[in-house]
C-alpha cells in the first residue's frame, strides 16, 4: 500500500522515471486494455515511461478507491496533465497490479 502511494507521489512531483525504476521489476508485463505490444519487460515499458514522461506534465493525480490483497492491488486513480502542446487532458483509470519481491511484476490499466 505504501509503494502505491509512493508512486502516485512521484507522480504528482513529476519523477515518473524515478518511481519506475524503484518500482517495476525486471520482468515487467504491462497491459493497456488489454494490449501488451512494446510492454515486454522493464527496457520497453521503460521506453513506453519515457515517452509519455517527456510529453507531459502532471499536475494532480490522486487515488479514488484502493484495494490491496497479498501480492495483488487494484485501485482507480484521476490524473490531470498538461501536454506539451498546451491541452489539459483529465482522465480516471482502473490500475490492476501483481507484486513480486516489492515489484510490480505484471500492470494492466483501463
């Protein structure tokens, strides 16, 4: 629960890149609805990170609901940002994750 937090923190504070080199274990399967295509271990999803942490900046996010069970979370979080061209973009998204050794091993977002 509190690496969740930390996290979304690192959001918030910018430091994307930093949180998910604390967080993400080396062998790292992530899903966007469903689609893993370039999210096939830590050097992609890292590639995918960075991209979207060049693009963007955050300003909030926050956690909605959090459910935490062994080695599996589930939460929704509400995310604002602004792109670099100016467009204010809020969204909510259903994180769902498997932990391994305090590492997300496995993510998928809808």
């Amino acid at each position: 629960k509190k690496a969740i937090h930390d996290i979304v923190k690192g959001y918030k504070e910018n430091r994307i890149m930093e949180v998910f080199d604390l967080y993400y274990h080396e062998e790292v399967v992530t899903y966007n609805n469903g689609d893993s295509t370039g999210r096939i271990g830590k050097a992609q999803n890292r590639t995918m990170r960075q991209e979207f942490a060049s693009r963007i900046t955050v300003t909030e996010i926050g956690i909605l609901k959090l459910i935490c069970d062994g080695d599996n979370s589930c939460y929704e979080i509400f995310i604002e940002y602004t792109t670099n061209e100016g467009e204010k973009v809020r969204r909510s998204k259903w994180l769902f994750q498997e932990w391994k050794n305090g590492q997300i091993i496995k993510e998928q977002y809808h």
